[in-house]
C-alpha cells in the first residue's frame, strides 16, 4: 500500500494554479486525481508500493527551490507544493516516455484483447506523436507464452511497468514472476519450467495496463465495447468480493475485482474471477429433470410435472419428516424464502445451510463481530482459529497477509496444521485433532498467570508461553473450522472461551458462499431470520409466516442419520451435496437411498443428485438472478442479474414461491425487492437493509450489525485418550467440487491426493515419501501420495477434503471427536 | 627508487614525483602483505584512532574535507554525519565496482594495497559505531578479491578485524563480497540492492539515501575504496596535515587515470584542486603530451559520464567547482585523451552503447532512450543514417535529460558553458549520461555528423591507433 | 544437471553465514555453482535458490541482471575484449578482428573444441594499459597481435594452468575467518544497542 493517507489537517497545495486540499502524506497523483486531475501513468497501482518506473507521470513541481519535474506517483504533497501538470516541461516528458514505449511496442490493438480499454493506446491517441521517429527493427519475442494453465504473456506488448512482478511479490506472496535480463533486453518470464501458478494469478491480467498478460477465459472473446457491466458480489466463497461482471450479448464473459477498501482491494481468487466459466458450461441444468422409472435415470421434465412429484412428495409427509439441506448458494432473498416455505409453510425445522462441516450457528451468530478492516487493523493482534484462509477465503488472505507484513500485524495462528499464513505467523500452534480445547485452556491459563505450566495438545510449553504473551492485550479472532475429520466442538469451545475475554471481536469464515446471509435468513435449526432464536422470534413472525415450528429441529448431521433409517419423507437439497460435502460418506450415502424423495434445487446435477433425486428443479445462477449476499463480516452488497438464466431455469426464490403456491400458501411476494421488504418487518436485523441504504453505499454495501443470542455455553469435548495417528482433513482451493468440475480453467488444478506426515513420524510408517500409501479407518479408505511435511503435527496424518477420486469422508464417522487411521504402503 | 624490491612500475602504475598518500606502497612487489604494510607505517592510522574517541575520530575526517571519490565528490565527513542517531545497526558498505569508462584506480588500490583499505574500513566503522561493512569488489576484479582475501586473512590472524580489534572492545567484521558484472551496481543505492540478492536497480529517491535508509532499511554508508583508503594516513598523520597538500576545498590528492592518445597513460597520483588537466596532460611528471605530436581533439575529464572537454580547457584545474562550472565534473578521475585522428561520431557511440548496454532497465526514458540513440548513432556510423538524425538524437537526448544539457563553452561559436549537473528524467544519472558524449559531440562537431550522413567516405570510419 | 555438491553446499552455509540475511550471499552462492558446473545450470539455480530461501524465479532474476553469469555452456576459457572508449582509441577494433580470425570465431562465439569464448566487453578497469583483455578475468595488458597468438598457444599448451584457472573459477583464495575470531553478524532484526565501543564512550575503545 502506499499514501499512509493520515489523518491530520489538510496540507494546501496548488494544482495547475488552483487551490487543493490534499491528505497528509498523500502521493501526489492521488491527490490529483481526487481533485479530478488525472495524471497519466502505467506503473502507479494504489494498491501497491510505487516503484516511479515508467516515468510517465512527470510533473512540474516547485517546493521553494524552483520547478522541476518530479514523478508525482513518489512525491508526497507538501504544504505550499506547487505543481503544474501540463507545464511544458511535464507535457514534453510525458510524450517523450509516451514515444520511449511506443517504439518498440508491437501496435497490433486491432488484434490485442486491450484494445479499447488500454491506457497506451487511450494516451497515443489523447497526446501521441502521429508518425514514428522509430525507423529500426522493434524488439522481438517468441509470441504469447503461457505462464500458468490461465494465464499467457505477450513480451513484445510488455511495457515493464512492475506491476504483475510486484503483485505475484507483495500482494500475493508467490514470486513466481520476475524480471529477467538488463535494460533494452529485460523481460517477465517464470523459472523454466515453474509456471506461475498462483491462485490469484488472474489479478495481473487486471492490473496489466497493456494487453501483456490475458487471460485464457477471456481471450479473443470480446472487445471491451461490446461489454456492458455491473457491481456484483463473488459468489464462489463467503468474502463477499466486489466484482464487476461483464457481459456482451447475453453471456457473462468476464468478471473483474472491484476496489472495495473495506473488503476485497479489487484483488480476486482465480476461483472469484474465473468460476463464472461453470455458469455457461455444458453441465448446467438448463431446465427441470425428473427420475423415469423405467430407466432411472434423470430426464428433462416440464416445470409443471416436476414441481407436480415435488409437491405431491411434500403434501404425503408429515413436517417433521421434511427436511432441508443446503442454501449458501442462495441470494438472501432466495434464502428468506425457502426460510419461509420450510419453517412457515410446511412447517419443518429441519433446515441447515450447513453440512455438519461448519461450525454452530448459534455460537458463530452470539459472538460480537469484527470487521475485516478491525481485524487487520495496523500493529493488531490476529488469532486465527480454525483453517487455512489461503485455500478456503482467498481473497481474505491477501488482506492479512498485508496486514501482517506491510501493517505491522501480529499473527497467531491456531490451526490443525500449517497454512499459507505461517511463515508469516508471530507464532503457529497446531495442536493434536480434537485437542483446540486443551490447548486453549493452556494458552488462556499461561496468558493469566504469565507462565506455561507444561505442554499441551502435542506443543510445546515455550511455544504456548510465547503466544500466550501475544495475547496480553486487544486482538480479533477469525473463526473458521479448521479440520473436517474432527467434530467442531472442540474449536467451539476454544472459541468460546476466548468470548469469555471480554473485548474479544470475531470474524467468521466459514468459507461457503453466503452462508451468513443463510444464517441471518433462519436457514439453521431452532433460528428465525434476523440472528434470533427460534422460540425468540415466534412473535414477530406470527403475522407473517403461516406457521412457525414449535421445537427446534435436527441439524444436518442429524438429518442425514434419520434419513439412513428411513425417518425422513422428503429431502430438498437446495444446492447441497452430501456424498462430497457431509463429513461422513457412509451416512450420506444411506441417507440418499434412505430417504422417501429426494429433491435437488441446483444449478448441475451433483454427484447426490445423480444417485439419488427424484426429481431435479433447474436454479438460475449468480449472474442470472437479483439480490443480496451477505459477507463473514455481515455486510451485504448487491448480486446483480447480468444475463437471462439458461433454459427454463428459475431464481431460487421463484421456485419456493411456486411450490409454496402448489401447496396452497402464498409467500406473497413478487420480486426481490418486495422479499427484502419483507426481511426487514420479519427480523429487526434487515431493518438497516432499505433501497436507500443500499443505493448509498453501492460498492461497500450495507453493514449488519448486532444479535439476537447469547453466547451459547459450549461444551469442550474431553480430549481423546487413543495414541494412534489422527487424520486432519482440510479444504483445498482446488477441489472435485462439482463447480469446479465445469470450470474450464480450473479443472486440472486441483492437486492429486497426497497424505502429509511430520518427518518426525515417518518412523510409525511403513512406506517410502513420494510412494502411493493406503490411508485407512474403521470407516473406509483412501490411497494417496506419501509427502513429508514439517506443517502436520507429529501425531496426524492429513490430507485433502474432496481431493480428486480420495474424498477423505470416506474415512471419517460423523460425529466422532476424532479419526483415527493408518498408513501402509500401497 | 628505494631497496627493498621497490620498483619504480608496476603493471599499470606509473609513480610520478609528488606527495604519495594512497599509492605509496605500489612500487613494492608485496605490497599487499601485511609484513610490507606493517613495515611501512600500516595499521598505525587505526591504532592512532583506537586511542581516540570514536567522535573524535570523525572530527579528524570532517577536518580534514576528504571528499569522496566515487564521483560526486561530497565530503565523507559531512555525508558520515547523516546518520540518524540511534537507529542501529549501521552498516558500512564499500564501493568497489569501479565501471566507469576511462577509470582504473580503485582496482590498483585493492590489488596493490588491500590492508590500507581495510584499515580505512576500519577506522569509518569505529568513528561512526557501524555494526559490520561489506567490501564489494566489482566481480571481474578476480586478483583484487584474492588480493582482498587474503589480506583479510591477514588482519583478522593478526587482530586487526573480527572481534576484539588490537585487544580493544571494538569489534567488527569486514566481509568481502562481490559482483557479477553490472556497471549500474555502482550507484550506491543498486550496489545495496545487489548486496541483497537483487537485481541492481537503483532505488528510488528522495527520499531514501543510504545514510537514513540503506542495507536492509538500516542507515549505512556507502564509501567509494579511494576514499576509504585515505582515512589511514589521515589518522596517521593528521587533517592539518591532509590539508596541507592540494587546495582549500579540494585538500589531499586524488588519483588519475589518463588513458588514450598520450604519450605515458598513466594512473598519477596528483595533488587535489593545484594541478591542472594541461599539466595532467603533458606534464613531464605525467602523460607527456599527445600521442605522435597530433593535436589535442577532445578531453573527457571525468569518466564516460562526463560532457567532453576541449583545448581551450586545459588550463582548468583538477578540482571540482571549476570544471562544473565550466561545464563538466571531475567524475571518477578519468580523464580520457583524444587526438585530432579520433573521429567524434565513432566515439560517442562507444559510449552510448556502453549506457545502453548497462542501463538496469528501471526507468523507460533510459532503457528505450539510450537503445535507441545507439542505434540511431550506429545507422549513422554504417553509413545510413538520415539528415533528421541529428535533431532525431537531440530531441531523443532532451527526453532522457531535459533543457540545455551541462556543456563546454565553445568561444568560436559563441556558445556559454552550461553547468554541470544534468537535469533527469530518469531515477538515477546514468540514463543522462549517456546524453553527454551525444550534446558534446553534436555541438562541436556537427559537420562530422553531416559529413557521416551525407558524404559517406569523407572520413575515417575507424578510430586511429 | 547437478545441484551443488555436498563440498560446495558446505561452503555455500559458511559463506551465507556471513551475512545478516542469507539472501545477500545469492551472487556470491550463484558464483559458486558457475565454478562447479562451467555455466549457472537451472538445477543449481534452483539450490541456491532453495538455500538463501527465495524461488527459482528471483534467483534468476537476479542471476539474468549480471553479465557473467553464464546460462549456456561457454569455453573453458573466456575471453573478453575491451572494447570501450579508451581501448577504442588504442586499437580494441584491431585486437577484436585479430583475435576473432585467430580463434575462427565471431565475437559471442565458442570454438568448436569448447576452449575458447570470445567476448567483446565494456571497460574493465585497466584504461591506461590499452587495448586489453582478460581470460577468465585474468588481464593482459597492451596487448599485440603477437601477445594474443602467444596466449592462447600458452593456454592449449596448458603452460598457464596455473594462472589462468576454468572458466567459472574466480578468486581462488577465499576469505576464512579464524574460529572465534568473528565480531558477529549484526541483522537489524536483533541488534538495536549502540555497539560496545560506542557505548564505552568518549575516551577511545582501549
Ligand atoms: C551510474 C553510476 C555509477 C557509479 N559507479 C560508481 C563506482 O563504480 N564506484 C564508486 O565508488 N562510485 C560510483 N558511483 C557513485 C556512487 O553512487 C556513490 O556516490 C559513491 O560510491 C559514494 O562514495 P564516495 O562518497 O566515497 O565517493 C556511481 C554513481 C552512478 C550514478
Ligand atoms: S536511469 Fe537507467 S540505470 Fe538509472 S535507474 Fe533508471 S533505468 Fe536504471
Ligand atoms: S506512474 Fe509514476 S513513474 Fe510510473
């Protein structure tokens, strides 16, 4: 970052004879620019440290000891500064760099995907010399080279400006591009044959100002005027990015960061920026599908015979043998829908948003909250408990990365193993698997006292007492669930016990898309909209909802066990996929088969849906329908339509809507708009969330703050006694997910399985690194590389979530503290 | 001369009469052992300011102006005075990577007289409390880092570096680091870069100088080898009596190679701000006049960097103001001789393709500007260059380096001096340097240009031997 | 090809151990692997890399900025002509056409047995003893025609091996602190005291 923009009186300064008032230690070019006087430049990025290289941003600036030309991207303003941008001096610099660029740039815009949105060419045009003094052979490179699976460089476009290099270095922390060779020669290239592959690579693209480096999404498809755009919200994780989503003729062909300040910084996940992909790709379901008999297999149905099984199913049962899993997916309005649909239409409070691989609604709900920008306040404290935000919130993890190494931050990190936040971290504590209690409890005891009394959960006295001392003072925590082979409750409780420190804020991230506004919608058992229990919230829904559920119902763990012994009539996956995302393959499984109909809300037919729905309602994607997403901070910004849905594919909420028709209630509510209208006289929370808030704030969006619900008392589990080798089980950027599986750039991406193991327990396993190894529980098994990692702690053996043909739910029973497992050679 | 294996040339050192304050020990066949620098008056400089206080250390070498030789000029003892109290550790970081064109003396230094250097690294880091220096060698300079090597070995054997310097709490390490062969790395703040790890890119400044924000952001000094191998006889001997040889604001001497068409090129050590370039030239004591009795064409007075001299400027002295203001500077103290045979378009593409080769590639007007006007200047010198090409090279020239750029008066046209230094586009001065050779050249010797371009065969393409 | 040998990895840690940040030790590390193997190997850069702890792609970064390391075989002897401005004056050109007849190559050529390299360079510091040259940075000064023919008939015959070691061998004598000779390395992550004889004050250090 640059221009510690301060506080502080205003410095006067004078721009081209006009009094401005600018920041203190404001960069000049900022301080123009605010005052709508833009200086042209290539290398200045806001966002990154200046590096004054391309030297097109020359002014004249005079500080008392008479004008000279200055690059307004390095100079901080100064009271009684005088500058003149369009001085003789500055215009004859600015076309000579201008000039110095052109003549060895290719000037093939007519074929180059920046044409029409490159400053070079805009400059060229605005101020360019007409004809080239430049009569020698240009500089010439091998043309576009792929430098990652996403990402191609065009060297003789390359106007070395830093800011991919600086990016991969400072922003991303994957230096994995450089300049190679001096002067007249120099060029970005990677390390021969290390690609660049970064997940935040697509960020250079954005950021490049020529057309250098393109993207392979986008590549060739499109001339920026033929795109229109608007402000919408990533949907592809709960960070809640702001992205600007690009379109021409019906179909989404780009999507670019947005400058949020309080949230993303314009940066994407190539996830974020590229996942749209999977939106247009073959595998949509383009319109409503239902099991034939006689063959079993999914066929195209009309909306009217498909909702027609559907409500027939839901009108046989009983309410308390319905249930609804899934709903992150959803806009917030879609999800106060279905909330109204499940809770006050049928009647069933078997409704969880999540997969038993989050954490307890009421708890993370109960905690006070933290912004992302308090959380990475400068010279903060950080506690980040739970998993792994470089491969769940990327975007998120560019944010504290910053914070730490550019703000002075302090890390601690308390994970079930290392992340690609530790070599940043003040101190990094991964303690046995299901032992985050135990190790809290030592922690919190050491931070009282001053001293450890001994080690804990498998670390070490002297690196609890050091961490310890970390938390004398104010820190924030984000909270996320580290370990699916695990139960959450012992990070739960670690959590909790951290709440009881008074000033304590916490940020969530749970990582999957809008879960929080699922959360705040009621989509979790024994809630109401609006972070309010169930029994809480009964009178005020009274008048709204045509019924609200007596007892709080099951969770989803709890569900798909019912659903396993035949307890449950009709299951509606509302995007949700249990055979790959519920922690136990084996339940979930049974809980397919076990369950009277299966009904799946989706935008592909998932790997759950596939074995088992009976029938499948085609759902309008992110792009294809409007509202509201709700961010782990709880701030919520628009999702905008961009594109029409494909087929006869509906929003979400038009779906609840219908069924709830066909079963004689109506929702009553027409569009979006009238559903937020809605929220806001069902639950105090969306108060805040009127039209005006909204059109006020259109690229921070609209904070919701406050809560309905104590801190829940949270039992720590007592730690598991066994000594054999604990799976640890963590999400990967990368997954078999089934978005992933149709999104062109990203499928190939996800790395194969590997169980990771401390060196120092490689003696307990019979079986060579870099060998296949058989990883085996009570439960199941899974066959993976053997790696060596000094991350893991000595006792647990980890591996990844949904790794590509080892999904590691195959080794964990739902509900257990902890897996134990072996490893053998293959 | 003296006994003792004392001779008189050493390969590319000749001595000249005259006060012997850096280059004393060249003519001894060892005069890089310790034995020889012992026995010579070495290390009593340092055992003279281990007896001082580390304050008054540097009052001897602010006392005594010694002005830095790595081409700036500016006093050691005044730029040792921007450290910013307290922020420790302070580094020191020896410049080594003696590159400019036309310049040979830091590498006689290193070779012949490694210990005088590491004294005076020594004596820099007591009088200012810095934690650790760094001698870096340029790295084709093999024998100088033997040399260098070796010494070390020597001193730290003896007690004269490492921990517990001569048996006294001073304690420092002088390590020995070096290059690879980048001509920009000699600006201090790329040499700090390279001594990182990195490409030797200058930095950007105001507002970082290596004396607040250096090596690893610490404050650090950065000191040419001449300058550091002067601060042994100063401590020594004196500042009063440093001050005693050259001029006022010039004291000491300073060396000087002059190298092209003279009789006796040479690396002199010359007396400070006294002697002037004609004596320089053809002073017996010196390069005794032009090579063959041609004429004197053209003189660089400070180093590939500098704009060009010309006979009507031989009776300037060898001290910095003057020759600024007359249009050029002192420099590196290479002063480059050409005759009446050497033809100018030839010469000035020497250079700029020296520039263009060297140029880091940070600043656009530098590694577009300079490439270009090499190739503008070779199309020219193969014969095919075009009538705009002279305004084509100084409009290019005014785009790295804008407004009159610094130049020799030129009393037969009418021309007035304009003052050293250049104005920049660039982040650090090489990009304009590169302009020198261009403006000098372009101004006095425009018809050599226009008969280039126009007249193919009208002179020698080649330069003359 | 090859990673740096155990010997060399040894001395690469005591050269690093030098330096308040091993990254500092990178150039001297990347010499190091270019006498190993002739020429800077990318397996090598990769070790290095791997030791001063930065990806491959800023080790060669930085390695690509210099120009003498080499990333393709060279001649087991290197030789660079100056061909700047004072050399220039004294000849350089001749010498270039001497030299690039004698060996049967151009400049930036290596001779078909792999011996020689032929390189015109920028100044190299020896301006006064034009025109010059340097086999593997070893100088010659003056040098004729009949210097050259001399030189490289001295070097085939091996008479010079002594003087003149392969190409990527630079300094053979190398710098050795004695054991507990060392003040120590001060990174500014540690060290924030003035250093003891500053502290001791004004009265000189002993
Ligand atoms: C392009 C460029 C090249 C330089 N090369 C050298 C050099 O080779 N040796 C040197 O001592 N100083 C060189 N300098 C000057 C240094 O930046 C610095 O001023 C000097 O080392 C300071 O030492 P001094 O004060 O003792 O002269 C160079 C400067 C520039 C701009
Ligand atoms: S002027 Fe040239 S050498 Fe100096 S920093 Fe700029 S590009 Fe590099
Ligand atoms: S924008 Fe200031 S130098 Fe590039």
């Amino acid at each position: 970052m640059t221009g510690p923009a301060g506080e502080g009186p205003a410095v006067e300064i004078t721009v081209d004879g006009a009094a401005v008032a600018a920041r203190p230690g404001e960069l000049l070019i900022e301080a123009c620019e605010r005052n709508g006087v833009y200086i042209p430049r290539f290398c200045y990025h806001p966002r990154m440290a200046s590096v004054g290289m391309c030297r097109m941003c020359l002014v004249t600036v005079d500080t008392g000891r008479g004008p000279s030309l200055q690059p307004s991207c390095m100079v901080t303003v100064a009271e009684a500064m005088a500058v003149e941008t369009e001085s003789a001096a500055a215009v004859k610099a600015q076309n000579g760099v201008l000039e110095f660029l052109l003549i060895n740039h290719p000037l093939d815009c007519p074929v180059c995907d920046k044409g029409g949105e490159c400053p070079l060419q805009d400059q060229t045009m605005a101020y360019g010399p007409g004809e080239s003094r430049f009569v020698e052979e240009k500089r010439h490179f091998e043309k576009p080279i792929a430098i990652s699976a996403t990402v191609h460089l065009d060297r003789e476009r390359c106007i070395l400006c830093d800011r991919c290099t600086r990016f991969a270095d400072q922003v991303a922390g994957d230096p994995l591009i450089s300049f190679m060779g001096r002067g007249g020669a120099t060029e970005v290239n990677t390390f021969a044959d290390e690609p660049f592959a970064s997940y935040f690579s697509g960020n250079t693209v954005q950021i490049c100002p020529v057309g250098a480096l393109t993207a392979e999404p986008y590549r060739f498809k499109a001339r920026p005027w033929d795109l229109t755009e608007a402000v919408s919200t990533a949907w592809v994780d709960s960070v809640g990015a702001r992205v600007s989503v690009q379109s021409s003729r019906n179909r989404v062909l780009r999507v670019q960061g947005v400058d949020a300040d309080a949230v993303n910084w314009g940066w994407l996940t190539d996830k974020e920026r590229f996942g749209f992909e999977a939106l247009d790709s073959d595998g949509r379901v383009t319109g409503p599908l239902v099991r034939d008999a006689a063959t079993g297999a999914l066929v195209p149905a009309s909306w009217a015979d498909a909702a027609t099984r559907a409500v027939e199913a839901l009108s046989r049962a009983p309410a308390e043998r319905v249930a609804v899993l899934g709903g992150a997916r959803l806009t917030n309005e879609s999800q106060y829908a279905w909330a109204k649909l499940a809770k006050g239409v049928i009647g069933t409070d078997n409704v969880d948003a999540q997969l038993d691989d989050g954490l307890p609604p009421e708890l993370v709900l109960s905690l006070p909250r933290a912004t992302i920008d308090e959380v990475c306040r400068p010279g903060g404290v950080i506690v980040l408990l739970g998993g792994d935000p470089k491969e769940e919130l990327g975007s998120l993890y560019l944010r504290l990365r910053h914070a730490v190494v550019s703000d002075g931050a302090t890390l601690i990190e308390i994970t079930p193993r290392a992340t690609g936040l530790s070599g940043l971290a003040a101190h990094s504590l991964h303690p046995r698997p299901g032992e985050t209690a135990e190790l809290m409890r030592a922690l919190l005891a050491a931070a009282a006292t001053g001293a450890a009394d001994g080690g804990a959960a498998g670390c070490d006295r002297a690196a609890i007492a050091a961490a310890a001392a970390a938390l004398d003072g104010e820190f924030t925590v984000v909270l996320g669930r580290g370990s699916l082979a695990e139960t959450a409750d012992s990070a739960a409780a670690a959590a909790a016990m951290l709440a009881g420190r008074g000033s304590v804020r916490f940020l969530p991230v749970l990582r999957r898309g809008n879960v929080n506004g699922a959360f705040d919608a009621g989509l979790a058992p024994g809630l109401a909209p609006g972070r309010t229990l169930l029994a809480a919230g009964t009178d005020r829904l009274a008048g709204i909802w045509p019924r609200v559920p007596a007892r709080p119902g099951r969770d989803a763990r709890a569900v798909l066990k019912a659903a396993s012994v035949g307890e449950i009539d009709v299951l509606v996956l509302l995007g949700a996929d249990p055979l790959n995302d519920f922690s136990d393959r084996a339940v979930a499984a049974n809980a397919l088969d076990g369950a009277g109909s299966v009904i799946a809300v989706d935008l592909f037919v998932n790997d759950s849906a596939a074995r088992a729905a009976d029938v499948v309602l085609a759902a309008a994607g992110p792009t294809e329908t409007e509202g509201t997403f709700t961010n782990i901070e709880g701030r919520v910004s628009p999702m905008a339509q961009k594109v029409t849905p494909p087929g006869t594919a509906r929003a979400d909420w038009m779906i609840a809507a219908d069924l709830a028709r066909r079963l004689g209630a109506d929702l009553g509510f027409a569009s979006p708009a009238e559903i937020r209208s809605e929220m806001a006289e069902a639950s105090e929370l969306h108060r805040a969330l009127t039209p005006e808030a909204l059109a006020a704030s259109p690229v921070e969006g609209v904070m919701l703050a406050g809560t309905q619900i104590p801190v829940p008392a949270v039992e720590a589990p007592v730690a598991p006694g066994s000594r054999g080798l604990r799976l640890v089980a963590t999400r990967t950027m990368y997954d078999d997910g089934v978005m992933l599986r149709h999104c062109p750039s990203s499928r190939g991406l996800a790395r194969g399985p590997e169980a990771r193991v401390n060196p120092a327990a490689l003696y307990r396993i019979d079986a060579r690194p870099s060998t296949t190894v058989r990883v085996s529980s009570a439960r199941g098994h899974l066959d993976a590389t053997l790696v060596v990692d000094e991350g893991v702690p000595v006792g647990a053996v980890a591996v990844g979530w949904l790794a590509p043909g080892a999904p590691a739910n195959a080794l964990i029973e739902a509900g257990s503290p902890v897996t134990e497992v072996t490893v053998e050679a293959r | 001369m003296a006994a003792d294996g004392y001779v008189d040339h050493a390969p590319g050192y000749v001595a000249n009469e005259g006060p012997k304050i850096v280059t004393g020990r060249f003519g001894y066949e060892d005069s890089h052992r310790l034995a020889r620098f012992e026995a010579t008056g070495g290390y009593e400089g340092l055992l003279r300011a281990l007896a001082l206080a580390p304050g008054a250390v540097h009052q001897q070498v602010r006392d005594a102006i010694l002005l830095g030789r790595g081409g700036a000029g500016f006093p050691a003892g005044v730029k040792w005075g921007f450290l910013p109290p307290g922020r420790y550790p302070y580094y020191l970081v020896v410049n080594g990577d003696e590159s400019e064109p036309g310049t040979y003396k830091d590498r006689l230094l290193m070779e012949r007289d490694p210990h005088q250097l590491i004294e005076g690294c020594l004596i820099a880091c007591y009088a200012l409390g810095l934690s650790q220096c760094f001698l870096y060698v340029r790295g084709e300079m093999a024998l100088a880092q033997e040399r260098i090597a070796a010494a070390l070995n020597e001193a730290y054997e003896a007690g004269y570096a490492g921990r517990r310097i001569c048996g006294t709490d001073f304690s420092v390490d002088v390590v020995l680091t070096w290059g690879a062969g980048a001509y920009i790395v000699g600006e201090e703040t790329a040499l700090i870069e390279s001594l990182e790890g990195n490409r030797g890119m200058p930095r950007l400044k105001p507002p970082y100088f290596p004396a607040a924000v250096g090596l690893y952001g610490q404050p650090t000094i950065v000191n040419n080898v001449e300058t550091l191998s002067n601060l042994g006889w100063i401590m020594a001997n004196g500042a009063d009596a440093y001050r005693r040889h050259g001029s006022e604001s010039s004291p000491g001497t300073r060396m000087f190679a002059v190298s092209g068409h003279v009789r006796r090129p040479g690396v002199y050590e010359v007396e400070h701000g006294v002697t002037t370039f004609r004596e320089l030239l053809y002073g017996d004591n010196f390069a005794r006049g032009i090579l063959h009795d041609r004429e004197l064409k053209a003189f660089i007075p400070g180093g590939g960097s500098a704009p060009w001299f010309f006979p009507e400027h031989l009776d300037l002295p060898l001290e910095a103001k003057p020759v600024g203001a007359a249009g050029s500077m002192l420099g590196s103290g290479a002063v480059v001789v050409m005759d009446e045979t050497t033809d100018a378009v030839d010469a000035a593409l020497r250079l700029v393709r020296f520039f263009a080769r060297e140029s880091c590639g940070k600043c656009t007007p530098c590694r577009e500007g300079t490439t270009w006007l090499e190739r503008i200047l070779q199309r020219i010198a193969d014969g095919r260059g075009r009538p705009s090409d002279i305004d084509l090279l100084l409009d290019v020239s005014d785009n790295i380096s804008p407004g009159p750029y610094p130049a020799a008066s030129d009393e037969a046209r009418g021309l007035a001096a304009v003052a050293f230094p250049p104005r920049q586009t660039t982040i650090c001065p090489l990009g304009p340097s590169a302009v020198a050779p261009v403006v000098s050249t372009i101004r006095r010797f425009r018809s050599e240009y226009e008969a280039r371009i126009t007249r193919r065969d009208a002179i020698p393409v080649k330069a003359a031997s | 090809m090859s990673r740096l040998t155990a010997d060399n990895e040894a001395r690469a840690r005591r050269i690093m151990a030098l330096y308040p940040r091993p990254k500092s030790a990178l150039i001297p590390l990347l010499h190091l692997a270019q006498s190993q193997d002739g020429h800077l190997t990318d397996e090598a850069v990769r070790h290095v890399a791997e030791l001063v702890g930065i990806t491959p792609a800023e080790a060669a970064g930085t390695a690509t900025f210099y120009e003498m390391f080499k990333f393709h075989p060279v001649g087991r002897y290197l030789v660079n002509v100056c061909t700047n401005i004072s050399c220039a004056l004294l000849g350089a050109d001749d010498l270039v056409a001497h030299a690039s007849a004698a060996l049967g190559v151009k400049p930036g050529g290596t001779t078909d047995d792999g011996m020689f390299t032929l390189e015109t360079v920028e100044c190299m510091a020896a301006c006064t003893e034009a025109p010059c040259l340097a086999v593997n940075y070893r100088y010659r000064l003056r040098v004729t025609p009949n210097d050259f023919d001399d030189l490289v008939a001295a070097i085939r015959s091996g008479d010079i091996d002594q003087e003149i070691p392969h190409h990527g061998t630079l300094a053979r004598v190398h710098q050795e602190i004695p054991e507990g000779r060392m003040a120590g390395i001060s990174s500014p992550e540690q060290a924030r005291a003035a250093p003891a004889w500053m502290a001791a004050g004004a009265e000189g250090a002993g």
